[in-house]
C-alpha cells in the first residue's frame, strides 16, 4: 500500500524526530521547575533555555513570552484581558478568535484577502482611543500575509492595543515580534513540528495584562500551574530546528508554484484564492467548481492524500469557509474549494500524485465532463 501523502501542514504539521526525543528524555527525568533542589532546576533550566530558543525564532525577548496551552488559549488569553476596549477584528480570523469577539467589529477584506485598510481607519475612528484590534498575520487557508506592520501602526497612532495570531506564519516565514509592531502575538507549536497543547502568547515588555490562571505564580504571575515542561521543550527544540530550516522554504514555494500550474492546467476554470497578493509559501486554496470540497477530501483520501477543505478546527464539519466569503466568494465557490499545504518532508513524487488524482476526480466529476 502506497504511504499516505500528508499535504495538511496547516492543520498539524508531522513532529519533528529531535522533537520526540527530547520529549522523551524530559518525561524520563521528571521534575517541577519550581522545586529548588537539582531535579527542579534542571527542569526550570531547560524551560527557560526553550524559551530563549523560541525567542530567537519570534523575534523578541525570552521574558515577553508566556507559555499557554496552545494558540487557542494564546488568542483567548490576549482578547479577554481588556474587556474595557472596543474590539476589532478582520472577518478572516481563525474560529478561537471570532468565537471569543462575538461583539466585535468586523473589518472587510478585499478580493485578494488582505484587510481594508482605508476601512480599518473608518473603524478606528469611530471607536476612539484605546480599541483593540487583532488581525492574523497569515491566513490559515489561503496562506494571505497581512501588512501586519503598517496595521500596527495605524492602530498605535489612533492609541489602541494590537494582537496579531501569527500561529501560522511562525516557522514558515521570518517572524519578527519586535518589527512586527505587535502589542500581543500568538503561535502554536504544533503548526512548525513541535507537539499539540502547547503554545505561546508574546507580551510587549511592559503591557499589563490580568493573570489568566491564578495560583503559583508560574510565568511571571501570568499563568499559575506547573508549567508543561515535555511540551515547553519539544516547543523550544522545534522552534529552533524551524528556524534553522526557514531557506527550506524557498523550495517548498516552487513545489506550490509547480502544484498550482498543474491544477490549472488541468482545470482552467479553477480559481487560486489570494495568488496574486503575498502568501505563505506552501499553501494553495483552490476551487474545483460544480464538485463539493467535502467530495474532493475525500476523493483524495480514498487515494491516500490528506488535504483539508479549510480549517481543521471545527469539529470535522466542512463548511462553506468564512475567509473565501469575506473575498467576495459566493457560497457555491467557497464550497468547491480546498485547501492544500505543504511542509519541509513534500516531494515532487507527492505532488505528481496529487496531480493525478486531481485530474482523474476532475474528469470524472466536474460538470465540464458531464454527458
């Protein structure tokens, strides 16, 4: 049987070897970073050491990060602790920040995908100093990266807060906190080959926020409880092999290049969501129209393909996508789309499969073929 040809790094990326291993050598010696004898310091000395190996990934200092339960917990966290402050958010984020911004202003996209900044000014203004605004720094499934800079900038002129989910940019495309002009930043190990549930929130040296648990004081007083020591170092060992591993990606984007002028070659009426604007280099969002997203996934999985029809955080539904609607798409095209994402293990064998199963699926069900 063929192995399986995993082209869902956006949803999780496969763990890293180096990452399992040290995971497993933490577990085996045991002990809380908070005990003051050997075993405790030996455990407090590697969660800071991952911090500073997560640090140099992000672009900021070790103290600004807090280790949180994963990047759901990290958006979460950042939007809750000004309950006080309008709150503005793109109509393109990820579900763990919609769901927790019910109330929020929603800001429009453009065709391309990336925010109305001429309508970001609008809002700005007609919520008075001290909004809060978040807006992800690279979209989960069409790969779009936002002007997070320029964005940072406008929400700071007009005296507001900014937090940036940047839980897909992160091991993918230079991240840089400070650059970035982020108050807030959230990443999630998992999405550059570290493990699940565990994450991060960035905190600008200064901002006070609330504790988001209390009790030991763990975090600098941001969040008690005995800190995941298994998790924060497999995080930390990730991060550093994701950084070293950033040129990977100048291949992993002409492998997409090459994907994408196949699949429209095959279907010309296809429709790549975001391509002409900066993206993420290893994701595709395309359509196949007159055939249901939900068909497609599982077309390709019946051929040993994984790939996705959007964000996988949604209980398996598959659902017309909220980011393709927010880009003018109507509910048949954002139905007939999916979304494919490569990684550092993708090879040019595993897109030729792809492509063929693509154009077998496409022949045999795409309303052009029809009798």
């Amino acid at each position: 049987m063929a192995k399986t040809v995993y082209l869902d790094f956006n949803a999780t990326a496969p763990i890293r070897p180096e990452v399992v291993n040290a995971m497993v050598a933490v577990m085996e010696a045991g002990g809380n970073p908070s005990s003051v004898h050997q075993a405790g310091r030996t455990a407090r000395n590697r969660v800071e050491e991952a911090r500073g190996r997560l640090a140099r990934l992000l672009g900021c200092k070790p103290p600004e990060i807090i280790f949180t339960s994963g990047g759901t917990e990290a958006n979460n966290f950042a939007l809750s602790s000004f309950p006080d402050r309008p709150l503005l958010i793109s109509a393109g984020e990820h579900d763990s920040v919609l769901a927790v911004a019910r109330n929020a202003v929603q800001l429009p996209l453009t065709s391309d995908g990336q925010l109305d900044l001429a309508a970001l000014g609008v809002c700005l203004d007609e919520a008075g100093e001290g909004a809060l605004v978040s807006v992800m720094l690279a979209n989960n499934e069409t790969g779009v990266i936002q002007p997070v800079a320029e964005i940072a900038a406008l929400v700071h002129e007009k005296g507001g807060l900014f937090h940036c989910d940047a839980i897909q940019g992160a091991g993918k495309i230079p991240v840089d906190f400070k650059a970035l002009g982020a108050d807030m930043m959230s990443v999630s190990a998992h999405k550059f080959g570290g493990p699940q549930g565990i994450g991060a929130l960035v905190l600008r040296d200064g901002l006070a926020v609330p504790p988001l648990l209390k009790g030991g004081g763990q975090e600098l007083g941001r969040r008690a409880g005995t800190e995941n020591v298994a998790g924060i170092v497999g995080m930390g060992v990730a991060a550093q092999s994701a950084h070293e591993g950033l040129d990977n990606y100048e291949m992993v984007a002409k492998l997409r290049d090459r994907l994408e002028a196949q699949l429209l070659n095959i279907s010309p009426e296809s429709h790549i969501y975001g391509h002409e604007t900066p993206r993420l280099p290893n994701t595709t969002a395309i359509s196949m129209p007159g055939v249901a997203s939900e068909l497609q996934v599982m077309s390709l999985d019946l051929d040993g393909i994984a790939v996705s029809a959007g964000s996988a955080c949604s209980s398996g539904k598959v659902k017309a996508s909220h980011v393709l609607k927010a880009m003018g798409a109507s509910d048949e095209e954002a139905g007939s789309a999916i979304r494919i994402s490569l990684g550092w293990t993708t090879t040019e064998v595993e897109i030729d499969r792809l492509v063929a199963s693509w154009r077998k699926l496409y022949q045999r069900k795409s309303p052009k073929f029809a009798a």
